[in-house]
C-alpha cells in the first residue's frame, strides 16, 4: 500500500493491476529516487519504514542486498549489522564483494570495529577499506565517515603508504575526472603541469621525473612514489575533494607549505566558477588553510623565532624545491604576511642572518 501510495506523486508509478516484476521496478524506481522523495504526512515516519520494508522484502536476495536498501534508506541496526558482517564473511569465504554494502552502511555511523573484523578475517585489507571509505564519502559525506578515514590512517598508515603508487594515483584522478565536469585533470603528469602554472615562477613540477622517466615507467609497470601521502593530499585538492584534503594535510611533514600550496590552488578554482553557492564553499576552505598557516607561523615563532626563520626559508623539494617565504611573498598572502613570523623571517633575510643547521621542527 505504501509503494501505491507513493506512486500518486509519480505518474510513471501509476498503475491499475501488477506482478512481480512490475512491482519490483517500482521498488527500484522508490530506492534510485529516494533522496528526492520527501513525505509530508502526519504519519510520515511510519510511511517512510512501510516503503523501506517492503523494499527489503522484495530484494532480499542476500544480506548484502538487504544493506543495498538500508543505505538507501539509511536504517541501519548497529548491533545487528555486527552479527550480519560475522554471517557474510562465514558464507561469502572471504569475498569482500559479499560485505560492500555492509560496510558502507558502517562507515555511516562510524564503526570502526566493522573494520577490525574484516582485518582479522583476512576478508580485507586497510587499503581496500579505505578505497571504499573514499568512494562512499563522495556521496554520503558525514563527520562518522571522516572518523573511520582518520581511524583507517592511524590503524593502517603503513599499508596505505605502499598502496599508493603512479597506476593508483592515475586511476583516482580518472575516476574523479568522470566524477565531476570541474576536475581539470585526469593524470599525475597533467597534476603537476597545473600545479607548477597555479604556483607560478620558480615552483618545481612534482611530477617532473615522471614525464622524464615515461618510457622506462612504461616498461617496468607501477612505480610507487616518494611522497604518496603528499600526492595524495594534492589529488584531494585538485579532484575537489576539500573534506579529505583537510584530513590528510593534517598528517603532512611540512604543514606550512602544504597549506599556502592549498590556498592557492583552492582560489584558482573559485575564479573558474560562477556557482556562488560553490564560490563560497571553496572559499571557506581556502579560508581555513590560510588561517591554518598563519597559526602555525605564528606559533612556532613564539616558540622559537630561530626555528621558524627556517621553517620560513628552507627550500622544500616536496614543495616545489622553494621556500613557504617565497610561496607567501609571490602571492602576496596578507594574512600571513602580517604575522609576526613572517616579519620575523623578512628581517631575517635582509640581514642575511641564517643558521643552516637550525632542525625543522614543529
């Protein structure tokens, strides 16, 4: 009655009599425009479960079908998804295809013992959780899934790191690129090339070796890179995927010159688009990496002005093989240039005063 009701709102679920087949077209047809559908009754809640029972009940073919639904419909029972991830690794012999949507609909309330389970089991792997973890984030972001990205980087850092490699990357970059029409690139070379034009005069391209190394990287296959978690951080920002950048710079071994990289780049894009409602997302994340940068310049400054005069003005290769003063003195940054870090370093500079064996630490 509920699939009935909800076809007077649709006249391509208008019907007169039914079979199965019909009525299992109409389920899907509820589940693929379910977050357009809003029920405004005084029942609505009950409305709402009669449609998603009904949905389980036709297709329930399996117990990851049932979680299909249930993330559609985000009902989800944590005690029982626990007890019906133990059943399909059972029954699936380790076949992580068998858990997919069990495990996405964990990632949704922020189970991180879902993930432990599937490590134990030997179902899955850190990496390929947090593929999926990725994969989910892009449609459904919450704060329980960015937890479970953060857990997954505490828990599993080193199987991250070796996963990602020049074939990875390049994939995530495709897959962004068909993802999303304003994603400019769709490799790690075409990455570097606009990384390098957005950074302007004297910032190294990143990828520079790559494009050198064409022809052996083609023979040899996959090549795993020097600073996966860095490209990585890039590909979040250029992929537009602002949430995850955020999460990832926070991980990062220069976190000064990877935020002035980010402001950047996150700029150039709110000059190539006229959504206003995006204009002011991005701008809010540029905002934050700046401001980001500025505490940190600052902080370290009243702590020790010697050791941030060098964090200051050493060349980083990660970034550009250029310093975080040139980055902020190029394009004119006056949120940091205000600082007393940042005055600190120019007077620094000037007097030509430099300690080289000053250590960069934080």
């Amino acid at each position: 009655s509920a699939v009935l009701a909800a076809s007077k709102h649709d006249a391509s679920w208008e019907i007169e009599s039914i079979n199965m087949d019909q009525l299992r077209q109409i389920v899907y047809n509820v589940n693929s425009k379910r977050n357009l559908i809003y029920i405004r009754l005084p029942n609505a809640h009950v409305f709402d479960v009669q449609i998603f029972e009904f949905a389980k009940s036709v297709y329930n073919k399996s117990l990851n079908d049932e979680y299909r639904i249930r993330l559609f419909w985000q009902i989800i029972d944590e005690e029982k998804l626990k007890m019906d991830l133990v059943t399909a690794i059972e029954y699936g012999e380790n076949d992580p295809s068998a858990v997919e949507y069990i495990l996405k609909c964990a990632f949704l309330r922020g189970m991180g013992e879902v993930i432990y389970i599937l490590i134990n089991s030997n179902t899955m792997e850190y990496a390929d959780i947090f593929s999926s973890a990725l994969d989910t984030e892009r449609y459904r972001s919450s704060s329980a899934i960015l937890c479970v990205m953060n857990w997954l980087f505490e828990k599993g850092e080193n199987d991250l790191y070796q996963n990602l490699s020049t074939d990875v990357l390049d994939g995530m970059y495709k897959t962004s690129k068909s993802h999303n029409e304003a994603v400019q690139v769709e490799s790690l070379t075409e990455a570097g090339a606009l990384i390098k034009k957005t950074m302007g005069y004297g910032y190294a391209n990143p990828y520079e070796e790559l494009d050198c190394k064409a022809e052996v990287i083609e023979q040899i296959g996959d090549v795993h890179l020097e600073e996966p978690f860095r490209d990585f951080f890039i590909w979040a920002l250029l992929s537009l995927r602002l949430r995850i950048a955020l999460l990832v710079w926070k991980r990062l071994k220069h976190p000064l010159a990877a935020a002035l990289v980010a402001y950047k780049i996150i700029n150039r894009q709110i000059d190539r688009t006229d959504n206003q409602e995006e204009k002011g997302i991005y701008k809010s994340y540029a905002d934050k990496f700046v401001n980001y940068a500025s505490e940190i310049a600052n902080r370290v400054h009243y702590r020790n002005r010697r050791k941030c005069c060098f964090m200051m003005l050493q060349e980083i290769k990660e970034w550009g093989n250029v310093s975080a003063f040139s980055i902020i003195a190029l394009h004119n940054i006056p949120e940091v240039m205000q600082g007393d870090g940042y005055i600190n370093a120019l007077e620094t500079a000037w007097s030509r005063n430099i300690d080289q064996n000053i250590p960069n630490i934080l």
